[in-house]
C-alpha cells in the first residue's frame, strides 16, 4: 500500500510539474507569436509605403496637386532623377511647399528661391 501511495505522488508530482511548464511554454509561445506578428506587420506596412507603385502613385498625386493649384512645372528626366522646376505664389507657398514635403516623395534634392514680384522658384529632384 506504501509503495502505491509513493508512485501516486510521484506520479501527482510529475504531472503538477508538467502542467506548470506547459503552461509557462504556452505563454512564452504566444508572446513569441504576437511579437513576429507585430514585426511582420510593420514590415508589410513600410513595403507597401516604401513599393515602386507607392512612389509613381505619390508622384502623380504632386502632378494633379500642382494642377489643382494652376502651376505648370517644367520637368526633366536625367537618369533614375526627375527634376521639377516652377513658380509659386509666396501666398501660397507655405501650403503648396508643405503638402510636397510631406508626402510620400523620394526627394533629392529641394532649393526654393525668392524672385521678384512675391514669387518663389522652385527646383525638386525626385528619385524614379
């Protein structure tokens, strides 16, 4: 009867213990899955902000902007770059200048002047 009364306890032992690390094993697992999934998810958020469709859409929305706003720019292709230059109301360039730096552009290249009659002229080099 001892000996019974030993291997049940062993064997209630053995199972509490097991219990306790499949739990533990669990969570560890789940915490592991929700941290990849986080990753996985800004990866396939910056791959869709960063994709080649991303930049010809976020450089056609520029084009129809600068339509919006009556400016003809004068665009020229060099390489993988395009450079625009134009002209801007200074009344209205803190928007228009605003909108075009915060989009979703691949600028290199940015100089804004001051010319005569309140204008400012413009030349940005975007990457193809």
């Amino acid at each position: 009867m001892r000996i019974y009364a030993i291997l049940f306890g062993v064997l209630l032992l053995l199972w509490g213990s097991a219990a306790l690390y499949m739990e533990k094993r669990v969570e560890r697992v789940q915490q592991e899955y929700l941290e990849r999934a986080e990753l996985t998810g800004r990866y396939e958020a910056l791959r869709r902000l960063w994709s080649q469709e991303a930049k010809r859409e976020a450089r056609r929305q520029m084009e129809k902007m600068l339509a919006i706003y009556g400016i003809t720019p004068n665009a020229t292709k060099r390489g993988s770059l395009k450079s625009y230059t134009f002209s801007v109301d200074a009344k209205r360039a803190d928007t228009i200048l605003g909108k075009l730096l915060g989009s979703n552009l691949t600028i290199t290249s940015f100089t804004a002047r001051r010319s005569g009659e309140g204008r400012l002229e413009v030349r940005l080099e975007i990457e193809l």
